[in-house]
C-alpha cells in the first residue's frame, strides 16, 4: 500500500511539475505575427546612421513564393537589398511547452536544377525564434552557410512597422 501511495505521489508532483514549466515558455504564433515589415532595433547605447527593413511576404503552396526581402539603407554606404526564400519550421511538440519555432533562409539558386527540373534553393542561414508578438519580434541565429559579406545579421530584435494610412 505504501508503494501504491509513493507513486501515486510522485506522478502528481510529475505532472505539477509540467504544468508549471509549460507556463514559463509562452507558445510563439508566426501564422499570425510574421508576415510584414520589421525594422531593426538597435541595443541600447548603439547609434547607427542607417535603416534595416525585413519584409516577409506570405506565399502560396509554391515554396518559392515566400520570400524575405532585407532592405539595408546607410549614410555612407547607400541602399541595398536582398531577397530569400524563407520557411517555417516548428520543433518539438507545439503547445508543450519546449517546442522552438525556426526559420530557415534560402538563396535562390537557378543556375542548379534538380533532376525533375525544378530550381533548387541553397541554405543560406537558420534563426530561432524567440519572440514573435504583434509589435516585437526577436531573431537568434544559430548558423549561416553564406560565404562572403551578405545581410543576414546575428541575434537581431525588431519593431514592426506600422505605416499612416
């Protein structure tokens, strides 16, 4: 009987214990706060004489129509801009509690078809994603397989913006 008593214990200090950590890590909806213009944030203290827009537009069931456009305008060095192919991805189990949403950036490449004749995409880099609000989103790279100067960033925070109507 007391064995019956210690398990029955520790199953619900088990499932306590879940609960309460499923609360400490907020479920993160890119379907519904992604697509836009984000402008990057700069941490405190940083002045920059320079505007970064990152547009992800919303495809259809081609993966080669959602697209990431940076947009780089700086001072000295004038304006820029980069398109990619983005895709969401989830990890773990959504609505757990450890589940880490990503997303992976493409470079378009159409120099190289696939053998049924389709373009294929090179992976240019992958970013977890930390935050993802109406108004705030928050971009932790894990890798980059760009060689070169390119405009994918590190960890990057950034405000969305809303424009006059």
């Amino acid at each position: 009987m007391k064995r019956v008593l210690k398990f029955a214990i520790s199953v619900a200090l088990l499932v306590a214990g879940l609960c309460g950590c499923e609360k400490l890590i907020p479920e993160i909806d890119l379907a519904g706060n992604l697509e836009g213009d984000w402008e990057r944030v700069n941490p405190d203290g940083i002045q920059d004489a320079g505007l970064v827009i990152w547009r992800f537009t919303a495809g259809n069931e081609d993966p080669h129509s959602w697209v990431l456009s940076i947009y780089v305008s700086d001072v000295f060095a004038g304006d820029s801009e980069a398109k990619y192919i983005y895709q969401k991805h989830q990890n773990g189990y959504p609505g757990v509690g450890s589940s880490t949403p990503e997303l992976y950036l493409y470079e378009s490449d159409h120099d190289f078809m696939q053998e049924d004749g389709k373009a294929s995409c090179t992976p240019a880099a992958r970013y977890y994603v930390k935050e993802c609000t109406k108004d705030k989103l928050v971009l932790q790279r894990i890798e980059v397989n760009v060689d070169g100067a390119n405009m994918l960033e590190g960890d990057v925070v950034f405000s969305e913006i809303v424009y006059a109507k």
